[in-house]
C-alpha cells in the first residue's frame, strides 16, 4: 500500500481503514506530509473470539501506539467510541459516523401471523459465524430465518441447513450484489 502510494502526485488525507492498514496509512502519512485518518470498524483485537491471549495483547498494544499518532479517530457508533478512548488511549472521543439513516419514530403495527421473520446478510468467515442462528431456528416457535451471505457457495450452504433438518423455515436465498 505505501508503495502503491508513492505513485500519487497529492496526498491530503490517508484513511487508514481498519487496523490491518493503520501501519501502512501512518507511514503514508508521514511519508507525504498528510493528515491520517484512523476508522475503526470494530474493537479489532477482540473481534476474534478464539484468538491467542499473545495475539490480542500485540495487536492492542501495536493499535494503542499507532492510533494515537492519527490526527482523527473515526467509528461507527457511540459505545465504540468511549471504548477506543479508553482502550487506546486517545486525547479526544472518536468521531461517530453511522451508516444509517436517523431512526425515524413509527407507531407500533400488530399484523401478520405472528411469525418472527429475521433475515442475516452479510459475509461468512472468521468471527463471522451462523451457528446461533441455526440454534435459535431449531428452537423457535414461528421462526422464519432467511440466510443471504457471500463467502460460502449458496449451495452448499442450503445443504447443510437441509441436513439440520430446517428446510422451511430456514433458507439460503442467493447473495445479491452490494
């Protein structure tokens, strides 16, 4: 990425997103008199739950270190940002940017048959599993649960939701474009 970089004839702002690129993004910065920008998604050294002790503790420290050499912290919800102030140490809370649109007050509607209708979508891989949901699909009354992910092939995962025997109300309808 810092290679890459050296081919831009400007650079104002490095958005580091994440902390698998902060490192990068820092020495860009630096590199090129630029402000740094450091958007943490999650509260990364903690996203995996069965990571190494080892592992967490290098990858908070490294964060704690890199972060506090950014000129801003972005994040993506409130409760987020008061644990990266505290976790990394920095001088100001995070900057919060939802990525949603403001909730809007609706009147309570009671329709239907009263069956819950839950829908996952989003991406399968590490720290990312669908085992709860299976779970709560064998053991829920009225539970309708409709699976829609990328990184896993579409069949494949319909069969294994038919060898749980939860074929109906659970499916695998095809992932659509982002």
């Amino acid at each position: 990425m810092a290679r890459a970089a050296r081919d831009v004839d400007r650079i104002d702002v490095v958005q580091a997103n994440d902390h698998d690129t902060l490192l990068a993004g820092l020495i860009i910065a630096r590199r090129r008199h630029a402000r740094l920008v450091y958007d943490a998604h999650e509260i990364y050294g903690d996203q995996e739950p069965d990571a190494p002790r080892v592992f967490r503790l290098l990858a908070r420290r490294i964060e704690r270190v890199l972060a506090s050499r950014a000129d801003a912290v972005v994040t993506v919800s409130e409760p987020i940002a008061a644990e990266l102030r505290t976790r990394l140490g920095l001088r100001r809370r995070p900057e919060v940017v939802l990525n949603c649109p403001p909730l809007e007050p609706k009147p309570a509607q009671i329709a239907g048959d009263g069956t819950l209708r839950v829908i996952y979508q989003g991406a399968m891989g590490p720290g990312r599993y669908i085992d709860d949901l299976f779970e709560i699909a064998r053991n829920a009354e009225r539970f309708r649960l409709a699976i829609r992910v990328i990184g896993v092939a579409h069949d494949e995962l319909q069969a294994e939701i038919d060898s749980l025997g939860l074929a109906g109300p659970t499916f695998a309808p095809p992932p659509v474009p982002p």
